[in-house]
C-alpha cells in the first residue's frame, strides 16, 4: 500500500494491504475522476454520500460521513443529504441513512 494511503478500516484496509497495485489503480482512477469536473472538494464529499446512500452502503455512508467531518462538514449537512434521499428513494433508506450517518456523528 502506498505511503500516502492511510490504513481504512475492514475489508477494504486488508484488500489494499493485499492488493497494492489494484489498490493504486483504484485510487488512481478515484483521483482522475475527481479532477475531471468543476465540483469543489466538499460538493464531490457530499455527492459521494448521496451516491452511498443511493446504493445502501452502511459501509460507504460510514466511510464518506467519516472523510466529511474530518473535512469540517457540519453533521447538520450530511443529516440533509439522507433527508434529501426521502423523494427519490423512499423513507425507509432515509432512516437507514439517517442511523448510518448518525453512528458517525453522534460519537
């Protein structure tokens, strides 16, 4: 694993401790998608989670929620991205959003 990639917790830590050339290609893919775009480093944070949300990733939503409030976004901010879910995804993803999001902030 690179030197500039911290440890990640769970499965996705041991594939990249496993796998560092898959792992580098990954983040490597991560980055150009991230540049490709006029989105700020918070807008693309918070797509992330809606898009984790959208795909009923625990896991992902805890992971984006985390790299959020390391990067100074208010936990009132992700809390509207879940509610935001209600319309196109229903209510019952919202309240798992909602409780994913919560594990995170509410430590």
């Amino acid at each position: 694993m690179a030197d500039t990639t911290r440890r990640m917790p769970g499965a996705a830590g041991d594939l990249a401790e496993a796998h560092p050339d898959v792992w580098a290609a990954y983040s490597a893919l991560g980055e150009a998608a991230a540049k490709a775009g006029p989105l700020s480093a918070r807008e693309r944070r918070l797509v992330k989670l809606a898009l984790s949300i959208g795909a009923g990733s625990e896991g992902a939503v805890h992971s984006h929620a985390r790299r959020a409030r390391s990067e100074d976004i208010a936990p009132a901010d992700l809390r509207q991205v879940a509610l935001l879910a209600i319309g196109p995804l229903g209510l019952p993803r919202a309240v798992a959003a909602t409780t994913w999001i919560a594990d995170v902030t509410d430590k």
